[in-house]
C-alpha cells in the first residue's frame, strides 16, 4: 500500500510541476511520521524517501535508533512545536529543526548546539494565517526575529516554514502559502548573510499541490503516504 501512495504522490506532484513548468526534483518530500511504525518507515525509505518528519520529540529517538540500527540512514526533520527544557534532545536526534518560532527557543537550541559542537540547521515557523492557536512568528514580527537568529553562531536558517489553515478547498490555502514565498523574498532581497533562504517547507496532504504552485521546495507529508 505504501509504494502505491507513493507512486500516486510522486504523479501528482510531477502534474502540479508541469503546471507551472518546475522540476519535480526540486520538490523534497519529508514523510510525517506520526504514529506509525519503524515497519512502516522502513517500507517508504526503501521507496527511495530519505527524509522523515517527526511532530513529537519522545517517539523520535526510539525509533531512529532502531532504524539506524537496521542499516538505514536518513535525514531528520523536526516539524512539531518545541519546547526550550526538550532543545538538547532536539539537537541529539535532528537534522533539521523546522519550527523554531521565537527567540527564545532559537537561543537555546543555539546554546545546546554550541555545547555539542553542532552547527544546527533550523527552519523559521512563520504563522502567515493569524490563528492565534497556532504556533509560528505573526509574519510581520518574522524578519525582527531572523536578524536576531543570524547572530546565532551554532545556527543556519535555511529558509521558512508554514502550516496553512485547514479549509473545504485547498485552493484557498494559496494566499497562505504566497505569502511565505514572498516574505523569504522580501528577506533574501534584503542580503543580510551571506547566503539567502533556500528552503520553503509549506504544503501537507490536503494541499501539497497548491503549495507547489506557489514554489513550495519541501513538502510534509503523512496521510497520504500512510493511509493512502
Ligand atoms: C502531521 C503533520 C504533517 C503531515 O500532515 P498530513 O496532513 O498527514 O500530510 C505536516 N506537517 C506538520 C507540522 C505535521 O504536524
């Protein structure tokens, strides 16, 4: 079942990419782990998937190990809210931290980074729906924020990240996702570093195509790889 949920993603990313004449290469697919099994994780990397997502800090270390253990190597996304007293275990267990969403939370994984040597790659969550229940930097507050992380020795932003609204019509999570793509623009036009936001980790299961057409480059998917 998992090959064939992953063969249909992989088509109906290829369709979105020629809809707009981008490369589907360029898309990174992250599998959003969850609830599920080391078993099943195993099924989609050897699909030829070599990133996996995980939302929650306490199911991640137990079962990469055992998957390390099993041969398979693979990159780590952390795509759950984090909190500061959980950092260290972050930095242990991730490659990549993809929702850092305050100084705060910057400043200690940075700390916990230097600690080990570590320079850690993080994403910025950027709440571009104005949910107050969602965590994410309010778009407005997001450049303040990232000039303060670039003074961050121990971390590297490699771009944004956003979770869009859920609605009836993915159509309608476009603006959301607009919106991040021009804000890492607006922050790239403005050359802090020396080198710019590559990454734009936005569109899930019920709205990865649309993030595509909005130059989405990672994409977190787990339902559908899943359940199908
Ligand atoms: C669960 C989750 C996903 C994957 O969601 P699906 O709708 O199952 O594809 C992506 N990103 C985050 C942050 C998640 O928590």
């Amino acid at each position: 079942m998992i090959r064939k949920n992953i063969e249909s993603l992989k088509r109906r990313i290829a369709t979105a990419c020629s809809r707009i004449g981008r490369n589907p290469a360029d898309i990174k697919v992250i599998a959003v782990t969850k609830t599920t099994t080391p078993e099943m994780i195993k099924e989609v990397m050897e699909c030829g998937i070599t990133d996996i997502g995980e939302n929650r800090l306490q199911d991640a270390t137990t079962k990469f190990n055992h998957l390390r253990q099993s041969g398979f190597s693979f990159y780590a996304h952390m795509v759950g809210h984090l909190q500061t007293n959980k950092a260290l275990k972050a930095v242990e267990a991730f490659d990549l931290i993809q929702s850092v969403d305050s100084l705060k939370i910057a400043s200690e994984i940075n700390r916990q980074a230097a600690k080990k040597g570590k320079i850690q790659d993080i994403l910025v969550q950027v709440n571009t729906s104005f949910e107050a229940s969602k965590f994410g930097l309010k778009p407005e507050e997001t450049l303040k924020v990232i000039k303060d992380i670039f003074q961050f020795q121990n971390l590297k932003v490699k771009g944004l990240m956003t979770i869009a609204p859920l609605l009836d019509d993915s159509d309608k999570a476009r603006p959301y996702f607009r919106k991040l793509r021009e804000l890492k623009n607006s922050i790239n036009d403005l050359g802090l570093r020396a080198y710019g936001l590559e990454v734009l980790s936005m569109g899930m299961t019920d709205d990865f195509e649309v993030a595509i057409e909005e130059g989405s480059n990672m994409i977190r998917v787990g339902r559908l790889i899943f359940e199908g």
